[in-house]
C-alpha cells in the first residue's frame, strides 16, 4: 500500500533553514506528481508546493515563493522541501501528499 513518511521538521530561528523529506512507497513514485500542504494551530491545511511528475513544473504558494524549494530524487523515491529564510508564519505540521494520501506530518517551529 502507499506510505509516505516524512521527516526533518524541528525548532529553528528566523532566518534559518531547513530541509525536509518525504520517503515514498507503494506506488510508482517517477509517474506521480507530488505536494507540500501545512497547518497551522486554528487555521485550514494549505498548499505549499506542488511537483509534476518527473519534476518537470514546481508550483509554490506566494508566501514560500524565493525561499522554498521541492524537488524529488526518483532512484530513493523521496520528495524534499527545502526551506530557507524561515518566518515564524511558517510554524505549521508540514505533510506530504500524493493524490489522495497523506503522510503522518512532520512539525516545524520558527522561534526565537
């Protein structure tokens, strides 16, 4: 069955960086297109960003656009966001999705 497991959330300051990833089975990971959505407490999950298959077209959220980054690697079957220049608007579980399944989240927390 598809499984998505996420990692590489934790605490960090404004201004820093972070990279998480997304480790993908069950399905043909090269064939499928790939997101990013987070939540923060009180408000709806939201899409961060979006990659074709093949990672052919990204697509961001105007609020992450310059500092976030998605990108796969097909031969480890993971999805990555890389997050620079991180705000404390940017607190939220972050969770991996493909069509429709959804990882466990994984928590970032932007604070000084």
């Amino acid at each position: 069955q598809v499984q998505l497991v996420e990692s590489g959330g934790g605490l960090v300051q404004p201004g820093g960086s972070l990279r998480l990833s997304c480790a993908a089975s069950g399905f043909t990971f090269s064939r499928y297109g790939m997101r990013w959505y987070r939540q923060a407490p009180g408000k709806e999950r939201e899409l961060v960003a979006a990659i074709s298959p093949a990672g052919i077209s990204t697509n961001y959220a105007d609020s992450v656009k310059g500092r976030f980054t998605i990108s796969t690697d097909n031969a480890k079957n993971t999805v990555y966001l890389q997050m620079n220049s991180l705000k404390p608007e940017d607190t939220a579980v972050y969770y991996c999705n493909q069509f429709n399944y959804w990882g466990q989240g994984t928590q970032v927390t932007v604070s000084s």
